[in-house]
C-alpha cells in the first residue's frame, strides 16, 4: 500500500482506510500529533497501528523553536501537549477499535524526516515542527524508517519514552508526566534555566 499524505488526498486515505486488511498492519508517520486528527483510525480495519512520531524534547526541535519562536519554551508546552493528547487519543482507538499498538519517535524535525523519507514532498513543508501524517501499508521505506535504532519507543504502561542505542544498551529514559523543561531567554536576552 502507499503512503499517503492524509491532509492533501482525504479522499485516497478514505479509500486506503477501507482497503487495508485486517491483519495488516498499519504504519501513520507524522510529527506532533496534532495532525493525527485528520486520520479517520476508525475505520481502518487493521491488526497492529505502528505511529511514529517527533520526540517533543528532541535537540533539533529545540533548536528549530530558538531560532523562530519568541517564547520557545511556550511553543515547547504547546507540543508537549499535543504529543499528550495524540497518545491518549491514539491509546484509546486502540481499546475501541481492539489492534494493537506501539508509538516509536524519531529525534528531528518532521519536515526533515519526511522529507528524507519522500523527497518530492520536501519541497512543499519547509522546515517545519507540523506537517501532514502518512498513513498506509508495509514498504521498504517505512520499514527502514520504523526500524530505525536511533528511535526511541513510547511505553504506555509507564509514560515514559525509552532511548537505547544501537546495541541496545539504555541511553535515556523520560517520563512525559514530569518532561524536561526546556532553558529559553527572557525578553531582555537573559538566557535562563529552569531545573
């Protein structure tokens, strides 16, 4: 199946939605969360739903909201709570509609990542924290970009994202109930840290 953009074709994704088997599994890639709202999970008819998401306290993210937003550290709990919200909702599709789930996050910007995964859309994003979700079926691509070793794995029954290495050894682990905050500048330029 082919991955689609669900906000720019909602007609294809209705359609792929109603053609996907049920015991397939089904691959949504996207960035904070928020556009998961354009995703109809409900009427995919699949076994398994693997969501791979931007990691909200990723470096490049951080990075990317010094450099645009006035208040970054604003701009940084207004994702975290998208990302909060993505993962209640994606977790209680998954009671409802009875398929499994796992949430995998990559650590770069979602126009970045997307844009290496299809080139022709890169164009179009920018460099950007929101974009457009992918849904569809397995591919080369998506596998490769799901099994990624540099992603980290979102564990619902302790809220907590899981960062291992390449050899599997633990790297990172951060709880999404009390997230890192992040340092920003106040208005005069002053560079503070909240601890």
């Amino acid at each position: 199946m082919e991955m689609v953009p669900l906000v720019e074709r909602r007609a294809f994704r209705r359609r792929s939605a109603d053609q996907v088997e049920m015991d397939e599994t089904v691959y949504v890639i996207g960035g904070t969360g928020s556009e998961l709202d354009d995703l109809n999970i409900e009427r995919l008819q699949a076994s398994e739903l693997r969501v791979l998401l931007m990691n909200p306290y990723c470096e490049a993210m951080k990075q990317h909201l010094y450099r645009i937003a006035r208040h970054p550290r604003a701009a940084a709990e207004q994702i975290h709570l998208q990302f909060l919200l993505a993962l209640s909702a994606l977790r209680r599709w998954a009671a409802d509609c009875g398929f499994s789930l796992q949430v995998r996050l990559y650590d770069d910007l979602p126009s970045r990542r997307l844009g290496a995964l299809w080139p022709e859309s890169s164009s179009e994003m920018g460099e950007s924290v929101w974009c457009p979700a992918y849904c569809g079926g397995h591919s080369p691509v998506v596998e490769a970009a799901w099994s990624d070793p540099t992603n980290a794995d979102y564990h619902f029954d302790t809220h907590q994202i899981v960062q291992r290495d390449s050899t599997g050894r633990l790297m990172r682990r951060i709880s999404v109930s009390e997230p890192p905050r992040l340092p920003y500048f106040d208005d005069d330029g002053a560079l503070v840290i909240s601890i």
